[in-house]
C-alpha cells in the first residue's frame, strides 16, 4: 500500500465520505491531537495538518506507531503546557 502525500477534507465512515472536524487553529488541533496520542486505543500517532480545501486545521494519523514512551512524552507535554511539538 503507497502512503499518501496529500491530506484529505473528508474521513470515510461507513461507505460515505464525511468532513473532518475543523479546528481555527493549529494550537488548537494540536492539543487535541495530543490528547488523542495519549490515548490506549490509538495505534497509529495524530498529527494535524492545515487543508487546502478549507484552510483550517485537521487531525489525521501518518501512519507511525505508537509506542508507549511517546505517550508518555506526550503525556508530559500535555501536563506542562509545553507548545513545542
């Protein structure tokens, strides 16, 4: 399977295609993304992305794994405010 190099607007869900929640900004979509990164349930890591056909942000995973030391760096991030990725 290629990965993609573009991002997509829509989710699929089912057999439709769907919007994607929007977030105004990126700190925004980062911090929930980083939620999500903490999250046992979440295999592969979030990411976020600005939309081209929107031009607000997303939430999308790139296909990494998760490893438990990521989430618990991330859990750190989240507990300390940090804003840098």
């Amino acid at each position: 399977m290629e990965k993609r190099t573009t991002r997509s607007h829509y989710k699929i869900v089912g057999n439709q295609l769907l919007p994607k929640k929007s977030y105004d900004t990126e700190k925004e979509a980062l911090m929930v993304a980083r939620f999500l990164n903490t999250q046992p349930n979440i295999i592969h890591k979030m990411i976020v992305y600005k939309c081209i056909k929107c031009n607000k942000w997303h939430i999308g995973n790139n296909g990494n794994l998760l490893k438990d030391e990521d989430r618990e760096k991330i859990k750190e991030k989240l507990k300390n405010g940090r804003e840098s990725r």
